[in-house]
C-alpha cells in the first residue's frame, strides 16, 4: 500500500512540477486584463508578451501566447486559479530568460501519443523551435502557428446570429447589415507555446533547475 501510495505521489508532484514549468519561459499571468491582444507575430513577440504578462499580473496575456494543445491538457481557468501561488515562484525565471535563436521545426508526422501531463503541436502546424537560455543553462521550446477565428460580426465571418438562431452568410438576404467589421488574417495569426513538449521536456536544463529550485523550497 505504501509503495503505491508512494507512486501516485510521485506522479501528482510530477505533472504539478510541469504545470508550475509552463509558466516559465513566459512571463507570468495575472488575474485581469481585457481589451484586444497583441498579434504574436513571431515567437520572440511571444516570448516578450508572456514576460510582459508577469510584469503585469494578467493572466488574459498570458493564456493569449498558449497553444490549443497546452489549453486542451491545462484549460484557462485552471491557469487562473493556480496563478497566484505559481506566479511568485517562477518570477525570478522569467525575468533572466533570454532568446538563444529561432529556428523551423517538422514535428514527427506519425508523433505517437504524448505521456500524460505532456502535450503535442496540433498536426500540420507549422512549428519553430525557440532556445531559450537562463544562468548558463539552455532548452528548447516548441512554438506553433495558430489562425485565431475571426469575430462573429467580421466580414469574414462564415455565418451569424440572430437570436437564438445561426445564418450561414449565404442563407441571409442582407449579411453586410450584420457582418461590418473587419478581421483580416494576418490580424488573427499568432505562434504560441506548445508546452510540456515531450522530445523538449524530458531532459530540459531549465525544466531541471525549477524542479530542484522547487524541492529546495520545502526543506
């Protein structure tokens, strides 16, 4: 009984060590924030708007540079309820982290599933590698490219709708009285943090370091 306790343990500590790791890089979140994001253009933009999210306390921010594949496994208002007890214990990482170099990425095309607590780029995304370098130490960081939908009253919106009642563009007689806005997509494209990445995390240098930062904190 104490060996599987023992394990289930191990495993909890685990994935709440990769939670805590995947505010890291970034920035931080907070609590706040609302209003229009900025567009991630590349993943430095990225990296700089997490960093500037911490500064800030906004969580809003922050959940904007995190990939579908990390919101799938770590849903926003998780993020947000954790934030403040996760927040002052990787500040002191995301102020020293620095931008080594950008490169493309061909994620595997038959990419097995990832081990639990880890996630995967969505496929045919397109994907950059980010190393990212703090006190000596580097570690890769996948980002990927994701098309955000457009707004529901954009010109470029498929379909709209009036009351409880949705319009495909096509279906309505006068869809230019209701779509007016306009959202074009280089508006909407961002690269965003794919993150706990198996092929990166595993061994990561900087993953290392906030786990033992981490147990050096509850002796």
């Amino acid at each position: 009984m104490k060996a599987i306790l023992d394990t289930s343990i191990a495993r909890a500590r685990t994935k709440l060590l990769r939670f805590f790791f995947c505010l890291l890089p970034a920035a931080g979140l907070c609590s706040c924030a609302v209003g229009p994001q900025p567009v991630l253009t590349t993943p430095q933009e990225s990296v700089g708007a997490m960093r500037e999210a911490f500064f800030r306390d906004d969580a809003s921010l922050f959940i904007h540079c995190l990939g579908q594949p990390v919101l799938s496994e770590y849903s926003a208002h998780t993020l947000r309820v954790g934030w403040s007890e996760i927040r002052p214990r990787v500040g002191a990482f995301v102020e020293k982290a620095r931008v080594v170099s950008v490169d493309p990425y061909t994620p595997p095309v038959l990419e097995p599933l990832p081990p639990a607590g880890y996630v995967r780029p969505s496929a045919g995304a397109q994907a950059r590698v980010v190393v990212l370098e703090l006190d000596g130490g580097r570690e890769r960081f996948l980002f990927q490219r994701e098309v955000d939908p457009p707004l529901e009253t954009a010109r470029q919106s498929k379909g709209f709708w009036i009351g409880d009642r949705y319009y495909v563009r096509s279906e309505h007689p006068s869809a230019d009285t209701y779509l007016v806005e306009d959202s074009p997509e280089k508006d909407r494209t961002h690269w965003r943090l794919v993150f706990p990445y198996e092929p990166f995390q595993r061994n990561g240098e900087l993953t290392r370091l906030l786990q033992e930062t981490l147990a050096s904190e509850k002796k």
